[in-house]
C-alpha cells in the first residue's frame, strides 16, 4: 500500500511540473504601477471572460484620479459593492488624502483603513493573490500609479437557504442543517457552542482551483496529539482539487480498503455541536453541505439525534432495534440458504414442509434464488433513488410488488425467498447513517456465498473475519470498535443503551490519541500551509 502510494505521488508531481512552473513564472509577478495596464492583464490572464466585471472611476469629487473595481460576476454581492464603490470612494472624505505627499501610498492605506466599510481588508501586490481574491467573491481596488492592490470581502451571490435536512430526519428536534457554504456552516455550530475555546483553524488544499477546508475544535477538550494529527495529514494532501468532503475522506482515512466506513459524516449541525463536545474534531469543506467527524467508532453509526431528545428508554429500545436491523440485513438471506441447504433438520416439520412445498417446481437452488432477489431489489433501490423524486418512490415500490409477484407466479423463486428479501431490505433502511447501509448490502453477498458454500460453518468463519477485521481497524488512533473491544465499562453507557442524561454527563474516555498505534502512512509534499498556529513542528 505505502509503495502504491507513493508511485502515485511521484508520478502526480511529474504530470504537474508545467503547471507549477506557469505559477512561477506567470502568478508571482508584481503588479504594474500603470492601471491600464494592469487592466489589460487581469483581462488576459481570464481569457477575456466576460463574467469579470470592471468598474472604473474617479476617487473623489475634485480628483482625476483613477481608480478601477474589479470582481467576479455570480460571485459577489452587488448591493456592498454599490454601497462601498458608489458612496465611499465618491465622497468628498477622500479629497483630504489626496493632498499628501504621497498620494497613492497614502490614499491606499486611507481607504483600507477608514473609507472602506467592510470587515475583512488586504493590500496585495501580486497576480496570484488578485486573480485568486477575483475567483474567492472578492472585489479587487486597483488605483492608477500604485503597485498594489487592495482586497474587499464582498463574497455573496446566490445561494441555498438554511432547509432542513434530507439525509437523517428526526421527529423530535432541531430541523436545520448545513448548506454548501462554508462560512454558514461554521456559524451554525457556534451558534449552539457560545465558548471561545472553540477554535477555528483554516486552510487551503488543492494545486489546481484551491478549496477552503476548515477544522474545528474545542480547545482543552479536544486531544493535542489528535489535532496535531490531523494537521500533519492535511499538509501531506497534494491532489488538484477538492470537490466534496469525500475526496478529504479518502485522503486522511487510516484504512483505505475496508468495507467499513472510519469517518463519519453528517449535514446536521446537532450531531457535529456533540461530537466536538465529545472531544472531536470536525472537518469542513467549502462547497459542501456535508461535514466530517474524527476519529469515529462503530457504534457512532447507530446513535441518531432522535436517541438524546427522547426518554432514554425508548432510545434505547430504538437503538437496540438499529443493531437487530444491521445484524437481519447481512445475515438474513444467508441464514436461509445455509438452512435450505445444509441444515434441515435445524427447521421445525411444519415449517419445513411449507418451505418444501413452496420451493416445488423452482428450478435454481437457494443461492441463484437469493442472487437474483437481491440484484432486482438493489437495481430497483438505485432506480428509484436516481429518478425524479415524484415518480421515484412509486417506481421502486410498484416495481418490487409486480417482480416479486410475477416471480412467485412464473415459478422461478419461492414465496419465502421474497418474504426473506423483502425484510432484509426493510432492515437495511433502519440505519440512520447511509454508509454503514452499503456497507451490509456488500457484505451481505459476501455471507451468501459463504452459506451457499459451506452452510452455518461459513457463515461462522466469514462472520469471525468480519470482526477480526473490525478489530484491528483504526480512526485516527481510536480503536473502531470501542468501547466493546477493548471493553470499557465507563463508556458503555452511550454504546449499546443509553442512560439517563443525569448519567452520561462525564467525558468519555475513548477519544484518547495512541501515536504509536497508527497504521496510517502519509506522504510527503509540496503543501504549503496557510493557518495561524504556531505548535512547534506541527504548525500551520
């Protein structure tokens, strides 16, 4: 594994040395000190597009000065830059700067630091940082016979609207969730987290378009050695772009060829406020409604928010159901081949001639009986999830009634073989997190063949496996399995069951970074950092 990936680090830096020479050459030039030329430039450097907007006029009301906004069409919010274009730089505060010495030095700093109403100013001076603000929703102030630039925060334009979530619905509680903007995403969370340890780190990642990935964490509750882990997997990303929290997922997971997902994600500002309260750390991703949470354990996937706005005991008898449903949809279809196949004398006699009676006249065994159900079921799951939502639902439902019907009538599987498939898919809904539901449909082929195979005896070694496999996986140093192995009486409290509220309010004792024990291997890079702290080595 180490090998493959570094192979495949060496040849991706081959394949972009022209690119980065280009941003040598071409995006650290200084600006010009002519504004027309730098005009010019911006204009060639886009190609001509003409979504870059350039607004020119005069600074002041007695002044010939001239001065130029530049921004990108989409991605700003008109209504600041009419505000602080329109009606600061035309106002008569300016024609005092203008009688200096210096006067584009000093009207520069003049409109960073007084006439420009808005909260987040920076001077530049080369084509890089101007052309990357342009791009970020930033508005560029360009001023004839100044080198420099300066940099106003007017990031806007359209978008979604707080909604509430579709992925994981509750009855009972809050209803919003995380939009495709970073800035509001972070704002939810400290919203329902008033604590100034909570600390925001930022960077950039990506050579290509860079893409604003934050993580967030409660300082003194959070592990230091955790952080600093995460920081260090950050810098050893070197890819070209970052289009979901996916691709981050895949990047700085501990394990990357395993069936069971070590990263947990959500867009449920709820879920994200408890784990970081729990110790965590939570990984944004511009773009994205979707937010990621390290390290993560098995049974994190059936704990839903539901769980903690109910009685305690009707949370855990829901959760207990969440773990029976996961154990039916991988189980469930192997369990009845083995018992048709293999073991018989295991079914009751009146059981066991109705199962014998229905299966009379199917010519495939149990195994192609099972196949054939579960590929149907999962082709019609993907159909109505990829169709129009209107007619989606109706295609998946209509669909298995009249194959499942027409099947049983047409005498190519068994009424028991369609009630057996029709729970398992039932089951696998019942997990609140999507992920760890395609990870039973894939394991429970897996199973299938083992049971055709072997019967209970391959159902038993495939199962070992599965956990012996669980048991030597990692999240970022947090055995997977935790607090069931290694056992931790402590921590059962909010695993299997969960107690009262009154019972649960000491940290657990999980989230305990073991360095030693990383399986992880990262690669080194190129990655240059952009962040503010300063930790011995592991700073950025």
């Amino acid at each position: 594994m180490s090998f493959w990936k570094q192979f495949r680090k060496q040849w991706s830096r081959k394949s972009q040395n022209p690119k980065k020479e280009f941003e040598t050459n071409s995006g650290k030039r200084n600006l010009s000190t002519d504004l027309q030329t730098n005009i010019d430039q911006m204009k060639k450097e886009f190609g001509y597009s003409p979504d870059i907007i350039i607004r020119k006029f005069h600074l002041g009301t007695e002044s010939v000065l001239k001065a130029a906004a530049v921004y990108m069409d989409g991605l700003v919010n008109k209504d600041a830059i009419t505000h602080f274009v329109g009606h600061f730089l035309g106002s008569e505060n300016l024609d005092l700067s203008l009688t200096n010495v210096n006067p584009h030095e000093s009207l520069l700093h003049f409109l960073r630091d007084h006439a420009l109403e808005i909260h987040e100013l920076n001077t530049m001076d080369t084509w890089s940082d101007m052309m990357m603000s342009c791009l970020s929703g930033d508005t560029v102030i360009l001023i004839d016979g100044s080198d420099k630039a300066i940099s106003a925060n007017t990031r806007g334009g359209e978008q979604r609207p707080i909604s509430e979530s579709t992925t994981q619905v509750v009855i009972r509680g809050p209803k919003d969730a995380f939009t495709e903007v970073i800035g509001t995403n972070i704002a939810l969370v400290r919203r329902r987290i008033r604590n100034p340890n909570l600390w925001l780190e930022n960077i950039k990642i990506g050579t290509i378009t860079p893409t604003d990935v934050s993580i967030l964490y409660l300082h003194g509750i959070a592990n230091e050695d955790l952080i600093k882990e995460v920081r260090k997997r950050f810098r050893e990303i070197d890819i070209d772009s970052i289009k979901e929290t996916g691709n981050i997922e895949e990047l700085i997971e501990d394990q990357t060829f395993t069936p069971f997902p070590t990263i947990y994600n959500t867009d449920r500002p709820d879920i994200i406020s408890a784990n970081i309260l729990e110790g965590r750390v939570a990984i944004f991703v511009d773009g994205t409604p979707f937010v990621l949470i390290v390290p993560t354990i098995f049974s994190q996937f059936f704990q839903s928010p539901d769980d903690y706005n109910h009685r305690f005991d009707f949370a855990t008898f829901v959760r207990l159901l969440r773990y029976i449903s996961f154990f039916i949809s991988i189980m469930g279809p192997a369990i009845y081949i083995a018992l048709i196949t293999f073991h018989q004398e295991m079914i009751p006699s009146q059981l066991l001639f109705s199962l014998v009676s229905s299966r009379e006249g199917v010519p495939f065994p149990a195994l192609v009986e099972a196949l054939m159900m579960e590929l149907s079921f999962e082709i019609l799951r993907e159909a109505g999830v990829r169709m129009p939502r209107s007619v989606g639902q109706a295609v998946s439902i209509v669909g298995a009634l009249v194959l499942g019907q027409a099947a049983v009538q047409a005498g190519i599987v068994s009424p028991a073989m369609v009630i057996v498939v029709a729970i398992t898919g039932i089951a696998s809904f019942a997990s609140p997190a999507f992920n760890i539901a395609i990870t039973a449909r894939m394991l429970r082929f897996i199973l299938m063949i083992l049971a055709a195979s072997f019967g209970a005896f391959g159902i038993t070694m495939g199962t070992i496996f599965f956990i012996a496999h669980m048991t030597s996986l990692q999240s970022f140093g947090t055995p997977y399995l935790s607090p069931f192995a290694p056992f931790n009486l402590f921590d059962q409290k909010d695993a299997l069951i969960r107690l009262p509220h009154w019972s649960v309010i000491v940290k657990s004792k999980l989230l305990k970074f073991k360095k030693n024990n990383q399986p992880w291997k990262g690669n080194p890079s190129s990655f240059s950092n952009h962040g503010e702290r300063n930790e011995d080595e592991d700073h950025y």
